[in-house]
C-alpha cells in the first residue's frame, strides 16, 4: 500500500485537539464572552474623557466626518486597552480589491534612550497607514496616477483584539485608497453606496410624511456555507491547496441523494469545532445565531444576525478567517471554495439585505398600520425597479471562477437574475397594477384611500429556494454570492442601484404631490407604473428549469453564463452612470475594478490549468503506468486494453492542454476568453479520462485521497 493510502484510512482517528473548552455557567455574565475583545462603545465610554466618547458618538450617529483632534485621545484610550488585553502590536487591517484581507503589523514598542522599550501610538498612526499600494492590485488606477497607498481609520466599524496562543493583535478597521483618492478597497465604495442610499431614502421618507428619521442604514445578514474535511486529505491534493478546489475525483458511489446530511445531527468533531469557533466570534463581537449541516456531506452552514452592511461586511471577513482558523485545532481544514467538489453541491453566501431607518423602522418590513404599508410598497418597488434595470450589474457582482462551476447547476440560483415576490405580495402587486380585485384581497386596498389600506398579512413562511434574489417577509435575500466572497460589491451594489431608483420614484411622487395629488393616492399610481414597466423581472417558478431558461430569454432577461459574460456589465452606461451620479464610484475606479477581476479571473484559471497537468502527468499518469505493469505481470491481458485506451486518452488530453497553457500573447479580457475556452476545456479532458483510470486502477497505487474518504470520513 502506498503511503497516502494508508494514512488515508487513519485519518478520522481525531482527538479533541482544540480549545477543549469545558462547559461554563452561562448564567453568569463574565462568562459571556460576547464583544470581550472588541473596543466597543461601552469600552469607548468607560476609558474615554467624556466630552471626546460624546463628540465621537454624535460624529458616528450623523455619519459625519471626523474631527481629527479627537484621535489623539482615542489612540491612547485604544492603546491602553490593547496592552491590557496582550496585544503587542497593532495592524490596519482593510479589504484589497483582491477579496481577501489585508494586515501589516506594528509593534507598539518603540526602542527608548536607555536600552528600554516605550509603547507608543499617535492619533496619526491611528487614523492613517501607509502600505505599500504596489503589491496589491489596482486595476489601471496605479498606472496612471502614484504607486503609494494609505490606509484610514473606519471608526464605525469598532477595533478588536485577534488572539493567538503566543500573543494578541488590536486590529483596526481601515479603508484603503491611492495616494491621490482613489478607492482600492471593498470598503470605501460600501460606505458611499450607504450615505448616498441614506441621502435618497431620507429623501423619499420626508416625502412620505416621515417627519423623524435622520439617517438610513442598510443591514445585511449573511449565511455562509463551507465544507470540512480532514487536513490530511487536504495536504495531499496539490489541487486543494493550489486552487481551492479538487480538478480531479470520480464521483462516489454514495452523494447526498439519500438526503441523510441535511440538518442532520453534526458530527461530535464538526461540532467541537463549531463551538470553538463560534467562541471565538462572539469574542470578536460577531453575532453567530445559526449552524446546520447543509445539503452535501461535509457541508455546513453558519448564519451571523444581521448588521449595518459596513459591520456586517467587516465581520464577514472575520467570520471566514476564523472558521479557517480554527478548523485547523481539530486537525480539518475549512474549504470555502465555492465548488471544492465537482458533482457535489457547492457552497454559496446568502446576503439577506434591507434599509432600515434611525428610529427603528425596516424600510421593507410590510407593517401594521396603512402608513407603513405605503411605506413598504414604494420601497419594495424601488428595489424592483432597480434589480430589473441593473441585472447584468447584479449578476457582475457575484462573478468569479468559483461561481462559474456552480451558477446554473441544479443547485444554486441560476446566472438569470429574477425576483421572487411570493404569492401574496405579487398578488398585491397585480391587484394594484390590473386593478382588478382578487378574492383574497379587500376591494377597498383597491380604492386606496391610505385609511382603508388593509395591513399586508406577509410572512416569511412564503419559500422559493431556486430564486436569486427573493423576498423573504421584512428583506431581500441575494442568494447568488458565492462561499468566499466579501460583500462588500455585492452590497455595494445593491445600495447604490437601489439610491438611484428611490430617488427615480421620489421625484416622480414629488411632482404629483406639487401637482396637488394625495399622497397615498399618488404612491399607489407611482408603484402601479414602475411594477408594470419592471415586472419582466419577477418569477415565482423553478429558476433551475429548462422552461424558464426559454421564458427569461422570451422576456428579455439577461443569460450571462460565465464570468467574462457578466463583468463587461461592470463598465455599462447604466452602470458608470449610477455609480457616478451617487458619488460611489468614479468611471476610472470601476475601470480598475474591472481590470482587477477579469485579471483574477485568468490568473487562477492558469493556476487551476497548470495545477491540471502537473498532477496528471506527475501523479496520475505514473499510477496508471505501474498499474499496466502490474496487469503485464499478471498475464491477465482481458483488462489491459480498457486501461492502456484510458491511459491514450489521458496522455492525448494532456497534449492539448500544454498547448492551451502556452502563452497566446492575449490581454484583459480576451486573455479571460481564452482560459475559458481553451484552458478549462481541456482541463476537463483530462479529468474525464483521469476520473475514469480513478474507478478502474488498483486503489493500492492511486495517488490521491477519493472523494469518498475526503467527503465521508468525519
Ligand atoms: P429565517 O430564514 O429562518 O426566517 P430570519 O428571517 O430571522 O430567519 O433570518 C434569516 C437571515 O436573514 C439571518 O441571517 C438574519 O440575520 C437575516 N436578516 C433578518 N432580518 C434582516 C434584516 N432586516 N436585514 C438584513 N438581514 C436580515
Ligand atoms: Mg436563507
């Protein structure tokens, strides 16, 4: 037996290797370890001077711009804090346009005269950093403007401590731009798309007779699936590690076809991982709520409480840094690969999104009283209208390599962008829209006078799991994000399309009630229009079928199946123009956007292309060699030829991919094209007849962990 083999069948021999965390008395609250490592507002009131923790407060609460004398104090108080709490040094920590996150850390020690070390940190060294901007990518924007970069205090989004058994780290929330402004960031076009979708939604609200609400906030709430495995399976798949997926695996005999892993009862190890991890969250201040097994063996799901999208999004990079943390103290590796498993079902991200104002009020929550309920239609409209004019953009918001092997599958929301309304809200909207009555609704909603509005009997019972982009009782769930992303595009995105429609609609409603209408009368004229000129987008069937595929087409809708199809959308007219007029991002930021990612696109298919041929050629074809030599030895030619015919086509396939990895002398997005169409497709040659050698070679000489061990021994 080879050496893999044998440690293959060891490796679920696992012992609690972790935090071994005991069980502690809930009850008492230093045993509450929620935000413990977060320099929360309630840490910021208890070692502030008072007047500098009000002035941030207000600073905070009205979304203004800091005053920059405040930061001496803050550091100081931040300082101390972190020193108490074991951090030696300090990072900026910010979200490159790579996905990932970023850190550079400082020391807080500082040689003194004397042979001593002095603990320093300014005001200035919290409020800007200086990384060096050339190793991260910057799409054109470094080309034509400096190669330096800062960083900048986020203080709305609270500092926290990052622990490590040898020490701890205060880490500082941070946006990242080009010396001369420009966002290089996920970070800084999030926070403008929610101060523009604040302005525009404030706007509507004083139109619609909300006296009171000063400020808007977008809220997202994400679900996150990923898969486990052993890490020693993980450590002996070059593609794992190179790529984040497997390029090779025969299907196993058993799948997920028995449906014996969804909410399933979890694995004693999974689950020991899972509450060390989630320890660690909550520490971080990460409102964990939700964990299950998902649909495909291996796979989980964790689903924080909903945030601010600023909060949410930051903590969404924390949540998945953690998961991989900690995975690795019980001997797994966490993979958020958005298809590690070809014939498996992949992992997405659910962005469960909404407004919701400063006096409490979710924007999308349909509500008791006919005030709320006009409320609720003209946003809910809004953000029809919007998802229907900017659909490509949407889908462009979600594309990667990783979504291109899992979007369109029978298993993820399709790449045609639809809404799911649910019966009862698409009844009201046709109701408002026909004018007809419908038995189930009041024929008074129909004369709408605002008093005789009947309270909308919504709820989130209303399902349709194939949809992209559904209502889902009081938000919208953007169910198309894949497992690795940041929301912070994606988000980004929805805040900025769904500002312009408001304000579309609020100059609309604006001129009717100048022109002497009612409001609620002119609302409901206003949604009937938009609903009619909008409702292409919205379906209520099974987005994976065939017929829908035809319907969409029929409709209009767009079909962008890859993602060298769905990035152009990041540089259409409509697209530069929402991003522009709302100040998110400028037509050179998303150029750099643009070149950044279809980039990413072609340098992980080479990786993914390169990793192919060399595990095929080095790994694969020498097993199947010795596995002929073995049959010669034999005598025993009946089944040589089945394998020497399989060997042909793996040495054939193999050509032809050398020949698409060599270099063509192509650029942008035609170099994108080409690794689509030739690299990927040869690369799936090769596989094919390498997963077929997998199912016919002696197992003794295969050279890689099986899907079977990798997705089944827990
Ligand atoms: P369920 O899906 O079981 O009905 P919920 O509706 O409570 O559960 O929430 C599902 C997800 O939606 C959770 O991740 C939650 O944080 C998020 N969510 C709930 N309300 C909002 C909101 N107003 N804005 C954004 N996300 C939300
Ligand atoms: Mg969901």
């Amino acid at each position: 037996m080879t050496r893999i083999r044998q440690q293959n069948v060891t490796a679920a021999q696992w012992s609690s290797n972790g935090g071994a965390l005991g069980a502690q008395d809930l009850t008492l609250p230093e045993n509450n370890p929620f935000g413990q490592n977060v320099f929360s507002a309630s840490v910021q009131k208890e070692r502030l001077p008072q007047d500098v923790f009000e002035k941030l407060q207000t600073t905070l609460e009205g979304g203004e711009a800091l005053d920059p004398s405040l930061a001496d104090a803050v550091a100081e108080a931040m300082k101390e804090w972190a020193l108490e709490n074991g951090a030696t040094h300090y990072t900026h920590m910010f979200q490159p346009l790579t996905g990932a996150t970023a850190e550079k850390h400082d020391s807080f020690f500082e040689p003194g005269g004397e042979g001593e070390a002095i603990a320093g940190f300014s005001g200035k060294e919290l409020i800007q950093g200086e990384p060096d901007a050339s190793s991260f990518p910057t799409g054109g924007v470094r080309a034509t403007f400096e190669a330096r970069g800062y960083t900048a205090w986020d203080p709305t989004s609270p500092a926290f401590i990052l622990e490590n058994p040898n020490g701890a780290l205060l880490c500082i929330p941070t946006a990242f731009a080009s010396w001369t402004g420009e966002a290089l960031d996920a970070k800084i076009p999030l926070l403008r798309s929610m101060d523009a979708l604040s302005r525009s939604a404030i706007k509507a609200l004083r139109l619609l007779g909300d006296e009171e609400s000063q400020r808007v906030f977008t809220t997202v709430g994400p679900e996150q699936e990923y898969f486990l495995i052993d890490e020693q399976y993980f450590f002996e798949r070059p593609d794992l590690i190179a790529t984040g997926r497997t390029l090779f695996g025969a299907k196993p005999p058993k799948g997920h076809e028995l449906d014996d892993h969804y909410f399933g009862s979890i694995p004693e190890r999974v689950l020991a991982f899972m509450l060390e991890s989630e320890l660690e969250m909550r520490k971080l201040g990460i409102p964990v709520k939700t964990r299950h097994n998902e649909v495909a063996p291996a796979q989980y799901e964790i689903a924080p409480i909903f945030e601010n999208s600023n909060v949410g999004s930051d903590h969404q990079q924390l949540l998945m840094q953690t998961l991989e943390n900690v995975a690795r103290r019980y001997g797994l590796v966490c993979l958020l690969h958005e298809k590690p498993f070809a014939g498996v079902n992949g992992s997405g991200k659910h962005n469960n999104w909404s407004m919701g104002t400063d006096t409490g009020a979710n924007l999308l929550n349909p509500g008791e009283t006919p005030a709320d309920n006009i409320h609720f239609l003209f946003f809910c409209t809004a953000v029809i209208q919007a998802v229907n004019k900017h659909q490509g953009l949407l889908r462009a918001s979600v594309a990667n390599i990783g979504q291109d092997h899992r979007l369109g599958a029978n298993e993820a929301p399709p790449a045609i962008i639809s809404i799911f309304l649910g019966a009862e809200l698409e009844k009201v909207f046709e109701a408002i829209a026909t004018g007809l009555g419908d038995p189930n609704t009041p024929a008074s909603f129909l004369d709408l006078g605002a008093q005789v509005l009947p309270p909308l009997p919504m709820h989130g019972g209303d399902r349709n799991r194939t949809s992209p982009f559904a209502f889902t009782g009081n938000k919208f769930e953007f169910r198309a994000l894949g497992s690795s992303m940041s929301l912070g595009f994606p988000n980004t995105v929805l805040n900025t399309i769904a500002a312009e429609a408001i304000d579309e609609l609020a100059g609309k409603l604006e001129a009717k009630l100048d022109g002497g209408e009612e409001m609620p009368q002119a609302v409901i004229e206003i949604v009937k229009e938009s609903y009619l000129a909008n409702k292409q987008i919205c379906f209520g069937g099974d987005n994976y079928s065939e017929e829908w595929h035809q319907e969409a087409e029929r409709r209009g809708l767009k079909n962008l199946r890859t993602t060298p199809d769905a990035l152009p959308e990041v540089l259409a007219d409509s697209t530069v123009q929402a991003f522009e007029n709302y100040h998110v991002l400028s037509k050179a930021e998303l150029e750099s956007r643009y070149e950044v990612w279809v980039e990413q696109y072609w340098l992980r298919a080479n990786i993914e292309a390169e990793t192919t041929f060399s595990i095929a050629k080095t790994m694969i074809l020498p097993a199947a060699l010795r596995y002929l030599a073995l049959i010669g030895e034999s005598g025993v030619s009946a089944i040589e030829g089945e394998v020497r015919g399989l060997v042909d086509e793996l040495v054939a396939g193999l050509g032809e991919l050398e020949a698409a990895n060599a270099d063509p002398g192509l650029e942008g997005l035609e170099m994108a094209v080409h690794a689509r169409d030739k690299q990927l497709a040869a690369m799936d040659n090769v596989r094919e007849a390498a997963d077929k050698l997998e199912s016919v070679v002696a197992d003794e000489l295969w050279p890689l962990p099986k899907y079977e061990e990798m997705l089944f021994i827990k």
